[in-house]
C-alpha cells in the first residue's frame, strides 16, 4: 500500500502566471512532488465564474500546463490535468452544494470582494464556487493544500464540509490540511504592496509574469514603491514595499530575511531595487526559455493533459461512487 501522502492544488486560467502564483504556489508544489502523491490542476471551471473570453481561456490554458512543466512539475511524477477534463469534479460540487449552508458561503470573504469587482455579474457560481473547490480537494482524498492565506478560509470551509458528510453517512472524506509556507506564501504588488500581486492589478506595473521579457521585469522593479526612508529592513506594517521586495529577493535567492538585511546595510533602495530586478529575471529565464519551447510542441502538451486526466478521473470516480451510494443514488 502507498505510504504517501495527497496533495491537491490548483490555479485559475484567467490570465498569465505570475511571479506570486509561482512564489506562494508552484514552486512549493515543485518542493513537495517528491514526497506526495500529487494533483495539480488547471481550474478552468473556476474561471468562468467571471466573463472570459473563450479563444483566450483555451489558449491560457495551454500556455499555463506548459509553464506548469516549465517550473518543475514532471507529468511523469504529478497528476497534472485540465478541471473540465475530469467530470467528477462537476458531480460532486452539485452534491456538496446540497451539504454546504447559505451562511457559510455568504461569509466567504472572495465572494464579496469579487462581487464589488463584478457587480453586473454577480452570478450563482461565483457564490457557490467554494463548494466546486471543496469537491476539487475532497475528490482525490488530499491531506494537504498548499495555498496562500488569502485562500486558507475556503480550505477551512472545504473541512466543515467534510465533516458534515462524515459526521452524517460514515468516514467519507479524508480532512485536509492547509499548508502555508513561511516564506514567500503572499507576495503584494510592486504599486500598491496592501494588496496581492494579482493578474488583476488595474496597474500593469504592479504585477511581474513568469512569462516577462527581462527588460520589463527590470522596469517594474524599479518603479517599485518604497518609502521615504532609505533603510533595507523587514517592517511589513510600516515598510510594505521594501518588506515585500525583501520576500521577493529571499524566496529568489534561497537568503534569509536577515542576510537580506545585512547584504544592504548602507546601500540606497536604488541598487536594493536593482539587485531584486535582477535576481526575479534570473530566477524565472530558464521557466520562460522553456516554456517557450514547450509551447511548440502542442502533440506533447495534449498527451499530457489527456494522460493526467485520465488518471485522475479514475481515482476521481471511487470517491464518487462511494458518495453516490452514500446519498441514495442508484448504481448505474
């Protein structure tokens, strides 16, 4: 029997990846794959809760597997498929619609900020979709989520889910777990850092892609906003900027917050800026250069997805019939 344990996790193709969804996400999925069995999913279901375009969703899509392989994830170690490949994850989410409560998704703190965000679309899924997220996570019988914090609430309501369904018809569900890395798990924007970096950002320089030429990257960098002192020192409540610069360089260079600190000691944010810059082009030149190749060679990318979801609609599927079967469904 398998000793290994589950990870699932997942990203919205809703637009490119960024240097925080490779910082707070896939470079921690990378670190994990060797221990875990794993499922990392494109979830474009998820998506569509706000308007897409479809040429440009399908096109994300493909672009985001490539770069997903890109940063490290080998299709032949990781279960790596798109969400609407896998028809469990529909199936489920309508099952666990029925076990998730009006107040539970009323609270969800995504709901609102997207609803203000969206407020002539403020649809059915885009209220119920931490339902789909509990089925995407519950499917594959995971122990653990890596996620940001932003995120951590809807895992917390994936588990009073499960719980519900066990507490009702037996040991259904595995409860999973959030994982949070300490360094690196909420990378802010360069412009505004109180909020996310997001693909979002009503101001493009606030956001770096994992698919930036160098000489954009090196602009946003020093365009980033500090502050009017000129000290290279980790104060996230009084130096947003420069502390969220300082996570950038430590999760690039694999240095300590404190070697940071010591490395500037005496050094303008100019350079401290420009020694940033250069280490995110470093770090992400060999993802792009290779994504870029990856992105030529389509025959591969469809073998991978249709061979992830394959795999994954079969270890999908035992949960769903036993779920199934738990709620009264006739066996087909």
């Amino acid at each position: 029997m398998d000793a290994k344990k589950t990870i699932f996790s997942g990203i919205q193709p809703s637009g490119d990846l960024t240097l925080g969804s490779y910082m707070g996400a896939i470079k921690n999925w990378v670190e994990l794959s060797n221990d875990y069995n794993t499922y990392f999913c494109i979830v474009d279901m998820h998506a569509i809760t706000v308007r897409q375009d479809p040429a440009s969703l399908r096109k994300r899509a493909i672009s985001q597997l490539a770069q997903y392989i890109a940063c490290g994830l080998d299709p032949a170690d990781n279960t790596i498929f798109i969400q609407s490949h896998v028809p469990e994850h529909a199936q489920l989410s309508w099952v666990l619609n029925c076990y998730t409560m009006f107040g539970e998704l009323s609270r969800m703190t995504q709901f609102k900020d997207k609803s203000a965000k969206n407020a002539d679309n403020i649809n059915a899924g885009l209220f119920t979709y931490p339902a789909l997220m509990a089925a995407d996570i519950l499917l594959y019988q995971t122990d653990l989520v890596p996620v940001g914090e932003d995120q951590k609430q809807h895992v917390e309501l994936t588990r009073d889910i499960a719980h519900r369904f066990n507490t009702i018809y037996g040991d259904v569900f595995k409860m999973p777990e959030p994982y949070i890395p300490k360094v690196g798990a909420r990378i802010m924007s360069l412009t505004t850092p109180e909020n996310k970096m997001s693909k979002s950002d009503k101001d493009p320089g606030g956001c770096i892609y994992i698919m930036d030429k160098p000489e954009d990257i090196m602009r946003s960098f020093k365009r980033a906003v500090t502050d009017s002192d000129t000290v290279v020192k980790f104060d996230p409540v009084n130096k947003k900027g420069v502390s969220n610069l300082m996570t950038i360089y430590s999760t690039a260079t694999g240095k300590t917050l404190e070697e940071t600190e010591n490395e500037f000691v005496g050094k303008g944010y100019g350079d401290f800026k420009i020694a940033v810059g250069e280490a995110v082009v470093e770090l992400l030149r060999p993802i792009r250069e290779k994504a870029d190749d990856l992105m030529k060679n389509k025959d591969y990318l469809v073998s991978v997805y249709r061979e992830g979801a394959e795999r994954a609609s079969k270890d999908a599927y035992r949960t769903l019939r036993k779920v199934y079967k738990k709620v009264g469904f006739v066996e087909r």
